[in-house]
C-alpha cells in the first residue's frame, strides 16, 4: 500500500480516496506530499505584466491615430511598433517576403520578428505563448474563471461536438497558410505597399472603434461561451494558436508524470483547460499542451508530474518566465538595434491615408 512519509499541508480527501481505491498496486513507491508552491502567481503575473503592456499600446497606438486623423491636432504620440503584433496575416506575409527575397520588409517589420519570437517559444517551450504572454488567452482564461466563480462550474462540450468545432481553427488556419502560400514576393509586396497595407494597423483598430451590430454581437456571443466553457476561443477558433501548435510538437519541453508515483486521483486532468488526459499518460506531446503548469500545480504528490525537458530535469515556473522573457526581449532588442524594428512609413503618408482609412478595401 502507498505510504505518506511527509504531510506538508492539510488533510485531502480526495488524495486518500484515491489512495485506498488502489490497495492492489503494491509495486507504487512511498510518496511525499507536495507543498503548496507560487508556480500560478508566477504565471498570472506575467500574463497581467504582458496584458499591461498590450493594454498600454493599444492607448498609445489610439492617440498616434487621432493625432493624424485631426490634421495634426493635439500632442504628438509615436507610433508603437509592438501594435504590428495584432497583425498576423501581414506578419506571415513579410516572413513569406524575407524568406523569398533576403531583405527584411519595410513595412510593419516588428510584427514578424515577434511572430518569429512566437515561433521560437514554440519550438523550445511548447505554446508558452498561449499560456503565458498572449491578451486574448489571458482574458479567455479569466472569463471562464469568473464563470466557474460565480456558477460554480464550467461546461464540456460532448465528444461528437468538441472534436468537429476543434477542427475550425485548423481549417481557418489552413486557409490563412494557403492565401498567404500561394501569393508571390511581388504580389505580398505590392499588397503590404498599397494603402491597405500601410495603414493595416489603423483599418484594425477601426475594426473596434466602429463595431456594427452583427460585429457586436458576435463578440457577444463569443465573451458569453468564454464564460461558460473553458477557453472557447483557444480551443475552437484561434488559427495562431493552430499555427503555434505545428511547432510544439517539436518541442523538447514537456509534462511527464511518473506512474509508480501517481496515485490516480486525476486531479490533473480536472485542472487541464486544454482536457488533456494527463493522468492516462507519461508524457504530454499534444500540441493542445499550453505550458501552463496548471496539471502539475494541482497535483499533490512531489515528483508525480513534472515540467521537464526531455523527460528528464524538471523546469520550475521561474525558469519558464525567464526563457520566455528572453525569447520575447531578445528577438524585440535585436529588431531595434538592427534597425528593423520601425516600420518605414513617412508621417507625410500617415497624413494622407489615415483620415480616409474607411476608404480603403481590402484589395
């Protein structure tokens, strides 16, 4: 029978049901209780740090455009070039350009070294950037928080409705992949160039400003699902979260769960918002997976599930938040000193198309 040595906090119920429930498993090691650690303050901070930063550009972005749309009334703002993060499209497009023709794009080149910071945290730490940094997970997160506060649960879609709506962002994705794939350097070029192009961050936040009805309610809908269901947006819809996940599968950072430890009381897969079944494997590779240390947190036995690399040392929280500042500051530092960080648009342009911005289609 499993053994606890060390009681570091209080008595749980569920833990010693699950227990007993498992007398035959004689082969188990003895366990330690874990003790109650920071890893989820770390994580929310840098979540709150990163929506703070988003929310800052956004008033920033804000009065740039209101500076040009009234002819030069009021302070001047710069432009903040972090906006161009908001830009996905035109960020794969100038990745497509760079890769085609050598020469870093000139129009909203911030955007795709981030994309390319993104693709790295990926690559290395899994979808780091859906757990950790990006606004629209962090209120997805939250909405289905307050959800589950004040109805006191969240909502599972059933298996004949949740795997076809998963589907959705992949098929979204794949179309993105495919129009941007099938656009020569010359045409992506000739697009970003033009006045759409140009002024796609200001034509975004018009977006916003100017919602119609149908727009309105359609955010609606998607704040109320949020609130109900975890994660509705992450899990159904999001194509760069789709696009992201390509990349985590060749990640070598991983939760593994050691089995002679786990005394099965899938407390892991509860917590999961991505609904991993955690507790029926060793090893989580899925690209689902959002680095987010909430299995491992709520496990109470020391050593059981682990954030690791290649199942081997084990990565605290800390050390997560380290590598994915230095992903995200690194790529931004060396976009500014290399001098790709502006965007190359003269105020004289800004002048011109930024008070006609609803004039401009898409081409």
């Amino acid at each position: 029978m499993v053994t606890a040595l060390e009681s570091r906090v209080p008595y749980d119920e569920g833990v010693m049901a699950a227990v007993l429930a498992n007398p035959l498993k004689t082969n188990k090691k003895e366990f330690v209780r874990k003790r109650a650690d920071s890893t989820q303050w770390v994580r929310r901070g840098v979540q709150l740090g990163f929506f703070a930063l988003n929310l800052w550009i956004g008033i920033q972005f804000y009065l740039f455009v209101r500076f040009y749309e009234t002819g030069g009334q009021g302070p001047w703002v710069e432009r903040p070039p972090g906006v161009e993060g908001w830009l996905p499209i035109a960020s794969l497009m100038n990745l497509k350009l760079w890769w085609s023709t050598g020469r870093v794009p000139g129009v909203h080149p911030a955007g795709m070294f981030l994309l390319l910071a993104f693709v790295a945290m990926s690559l290395f730490l899994r979808k780091a950037f859906c757990g950790w940094l990006c606004p629209v997970g962090t209120l997805s997160e939250y909405l289905w928080r307050l959800g589950r506060k004040v109805f006191r649960k969240n909502y599972r879609l059933p298996r004949w409705a949740d795997l076809p709506l998963r589907s959705l962002k992949y098929i979204l994705m794949g179309l993105f992949l495919y129009a941007v794939g099938g656009m020569s350097a010359a045409a992506i070029a000739f697009f970003l160039e033009g006045p759409y192009g140009l002024i796609a961050d200001v034509k975004m936040l018009n977006f916003f400003r100017y919602l119609g009805v149908g727009g309105g309610l359609v955010i609606a809908g998607l704040i109320l699902a949020g609130v109900f269901i975890q994660n509705f947006w992450c899990r159904y819809l999001c194509p760069y979260g789709a696009f992201l996940g390509l990349f985590s599968w060749a990640s070598p950072v991983r939760i593994k769960r050691d089995a002679d430890l786990c005394i099965d009381c899938a407390k892991c897969a509860k917590a999961c918002p991505s609904q991993l079944k955690v507790d029926q494997l060793i090893q989580i590779q899925s690209p689902e997976c959002l680095a987010c240390y909430e299995c491992e947190t709520s496990c109470p036995v020391e050593g059981a599930l682990e954030m690791t690399v290649a199942g081997r040392k084990r990565i605290p929280a800390w050390s997560m938040a380290a590598m994915v500042a230095a992903l995200f500051l690194g790529s931004v530092t060396y976009a500014r000193m290399s001098g790709y960080w502006h965007t190359n648009v003269s105020t004289d342009v800004y002048y011109q198309l930024v008070p006609r911005a609803n004039e401009f289609g898409h081409p």
